[in-house]
C-alpha cells in the first residue's frame, strides 16, 4: 500500500512536539520535526497560555514536516480541561486562562452552595478538581467575566487550535469528557448543570474521535508555501486519551498506566461507573477512542523523582534518569516506604528532604544516599501501582491479569520490575510515545488506513518494543 504520513501535534503542560508518523501498512515509525517550549505568562495575578505563540509554533511544525516529505492529515492532542472564549466575529476574546490559575481556588465551596459534589459526581462521571472546565466557567461567571459575557462560542484547547488551521468549530469528545459539562458517559451535555449555574451554551456539539474538521485555510497553505491544502482531524484531542489508545492491549482484564509525572492508572470500559465508591476513590469516566469510557484516576507519577533530581544537582549531583534508577536497583529493597500521595509530596523544592522526613516521622530507615533515596521513591511507586489496582479490581468487578505501561516511565526499567513484583502480575513497557502514536493512529482510522481498534492494537505492537516483565 501506499504510506501515509500523518502530523500529530502533541501539547503538553510544559512543552510541545510535532511528530510525523509514516505508516506502511504494518507499523508506524515516528519521527520528531518539532519541538518548542510551551511557558504559561503570569498577568495581573492571572496566569494565562501563551495561545498565540503556541499557534506560531505549530505552523512552525508543519513547514518543518512538508521539508521532511508532507503529511496527509494533521492532528492536535492537549492538556484537558482549558478552553478560549470567541465573540460573534470567531475572534478570539483573551489567553486562555491556565488550569492552575487562582480563580477556582474557592470553586469547591461555590459549586457545592448550588449543587452537592455526590450529586454532581452522578451526573458527570468526572472526579471534582477546582480547576475542571465547570469550575472555571462557574467562577469567571461569578467574577463577572467581559469575555465571558461578550462570548458565543468557546472551543477546548486542541479544538481551538483545530478552528485556528481550519475555520471550523468542533468538539470532539475525548477532550469535552475532562470538562464536567457532559452527561457521564455521554456524547452530551448536562442541561441539569447548565441550568443550575446559570451558564451560557458557548460549546459546539460533540463530534467522536477522528471527525475530519476541515482542511487548512488558504491563507495558511499561502504563508506556509505548501503545495496543496490538508486535512485536519479532530483526534483523540486529550492527551491520556491517545496515550490510552497506543496501549498494546490484548485482553479484557488489562489495565494501563500511563506513566510520566503523573500517573493515569486505568481500564477501558463500556460504561461508566458513578457509584459512592467510584467517586471516593477519586476514579473518574472520561471518554476514549469509540466512545468507551476509561475509567481511570491521577495519581504521583515520577514528579517525586524529578524533584529529588532538581534539588541533588543544586548540590552539583549530577545523574541522569536512567543512572539513578541503575544506582537505586542495587539498594536492598523495602527498607522505607512513602506515602507518594501525601500533601507534602505535591509542592516542589527539597524533595530528598521530604522524604527523609517523611521516613523519620514513620518510625522507618532513613535513606542515607542519593540511590536509597530513589530506592525508597520506586518501591513507594510500585506499592501505590499495587494498592489502586486492588481498588480498580473491586470497582469493576475485573481480575486484572496484566498492567500495561505507556509513556516516558515505560523507560524505567527498574520501576517496571519492582511494579511487576510487587502487583504479582505481568507487567508490559511500552511504546513510551504513546500519546504521539495513539493520536497518530486515530487519524489513519479517520483516514481510512486503519479498520478498526483490534487493527490499531497490532500495529502498536509491529511498531514499538514492548518489554515484558
């Protein structure tokens, strides 16, 4: 068959990459053209993304790929939650706010007034944080918006870069699912939210995942001297969810995790599950690939890690990921153990410190070196993998039988080992780009190169190196 080149844009909290993905018929080799920074800017107390400069940097990423042979399609995964606000015109009214921004710090309080969280949880399927999509509407509205109340549409965040390349305005549902505006596992939105808050309608309808929104302006086929328009997809535009979607799954009883500073820990179910318990264990039902639900929750990830790294190398300690797990793995193992979600582990700044004194205050070994250190981080981590698949068994009613890694963290072998020790089941590695690939193999779906979920499973497996543990 003839190969197909497909461009997935991939945004992340603190950078972003183009990657051309060339497919075959068998297997997808990636290559990356792009990559650039993605700082949020602080403005009068507000902190903000840098939307515009995003934007250039993405047309940057398609010139780059026509200089690396063209792409077929393009495609944009994001961050979830965040959203612009457009007026009449589609001009776009201000930066998007940033999830972390201090608006919603009280969202928890107001929101409960009008509508118990239990009640809330119910309706939408999602786990509550402060900085949902409700949250900031709720409290832009509260605050008396001009933009907000100048709006007729709003686009989330890949939907928005999707209209900036098309002039088209989508939903797509993977990306809608993190907003807590949907009917729980549904492709539609709560008029119950809608009317108890007082909220405008500003949201397209919904569209699946690989809905082909249009094809480039010819402004941007002009500016960027392509030689023909392309299309763009409305792909798994959350990135969990494409990360989801390149997990080599095989089984019904698997769970993914998807492994970087955050963990995502997971399965991919049919329906939803909004029981008491559900939402006291912090799971949530966001939307994947086909409309399934994956039922998931955020835990610690690596973040303690890469926090110890920051804080050994102001001391001139410097070491790489891969030779601090080496060192780690040849410390006696299960001498101290931490809480990973504990509230102290969740701010930066003197992370070996923390964990010290966390191991102290416990009555435990206090790791002595740099590599006990991370020994005791990578056990904890393994413990908190073995701990909330337990709760994901009990929620679903499954008997996990394998655990499947995908991300950045698929490279640490170390922490792969002592996860499959410490659960007592197979464990898999791999792809670690799997947000790129999955959102990569829902275009060729969109395209028609692939079939079906079963077929972009088999090419996941013909394109990466999938270690077992």
């Amino acid at each position: 068959m003839k190969t197909i080149r497909t461009l997935a844009f991939d945004f992340g909290a603190s950078s972003g990459r183009a990657i051309l993905g060339e497919y075959d018929g068998e297997r997808v080799t990636l290559q990356e053209v792009h990559r650039f920074p993605n700082e949020p800017v602080e403005v009068n107390g507000a902190l903000y993304w840098d939307v515009l400069r995003l934007f250039h940097e993405l047309k940057q990423g398609i010139r780059n790929a026509q200089e690396a042979g063209g792409a077929d399609s393009i495609g944009v995964d994001t961050w979830g939650v965040d959203f612009g606000l457009l007026d009449g015109e589609g001009q776009l009214l201000s930066n998007p706010l940033h999830y972390r921004s201090p608006l919603t710090e009280n969202a928890e309080e107001v929101l409960a007034k009008e509508m118990p969280l239990a009640q809330l949880y119910g309706e939408t399927g999602i786990a509550f944080n402060k900085y949902n999509t409700l949250c900031q509407l709720v409290m832009l509205q509260k605050a008396g918006s001009a933009a907000l109340n100048a709006a007729e549409s709003a686009l989330f965040m890949p939907d928005l870069f999707t209209y900036f390349l098309t002039g088209k305005k989508v939903c797509e549902h993977s990306i809608a699912s993190t907003s807590e505006l949907l009917k729980a596992g549904k492709a539609e939105y709560s008029d119950a939210l809608f009317g108890k808050f007082g909220l405008k309608k500003l949201f397209p309808r919904v569209v699946p995942s690989g809905t082909v929104a249009g094809g480039l302006k010819e402004e941007i086929v002009k500016e960027l001297r392509l030689k023909n328009s392309i299309p763009v997809i409305a792909t798994l535009g959350h990135d969990t969810a494409s990360a989801f979607f390149a997990a080599p799954v095989e089984g019904e009883n698997a769970a993914i995790l998807s492994s970087g500073t955050w963990s995502l820990l997971g399965a991919v179910l049919d329906k939803p599950i909004v029981t008491e318990k559900a939402a006291a264990a912090g799971y949530t039902n966001e939307i994947g690939f086909g409309g399934k639900v994956r039922f998931l929750r955020n835990i610690v990830g690596l973040w303690i890690i890469q926090e110890c790294k920051r804080s050994w190398e102001k001391d001139g300690i410097r070491l790489s990921f891969a030779e601090i797990a080496e060192g780690a793995e040849k410390c006696e193992a299960g001498r101290c153990y931490i809480d990973p979600d504990a509230e102290e582990f969740y701010s930066p700044h003197d992370m070996p410190q923390k964990v010290a004194d966390y191991c102290r205050r416990t009555g435990q070994y206090v790791p002595q070196t740099v590599f006990e250190t991370a020994r005791c981080v990578y056990d904890s981590l393994a413990q908190s993998y073995k701990k909330h698949l337990a709760v994901l068994e009990e929620l679903t009613g499954k008997k996990i039988d394998v655990l499947h890694i995908v991300g950045g963290g698929a490279n640490n072998e170390m922490l792969n080992r002592a996860t499959a020790k410490a659960a007592g089941i197979r464990v898999t590695a791999g792809p670690s780009e799997g947000t790129a690939l999955g959102n990569i193999l829902c275009q060729l779906v969109a395209l028609g190169a692939i079939k079906n979920e079963a077929e972009a499973r088999k090419i996941v497996r013909n394109s990466c190196d999938v270690r077992e543990y």
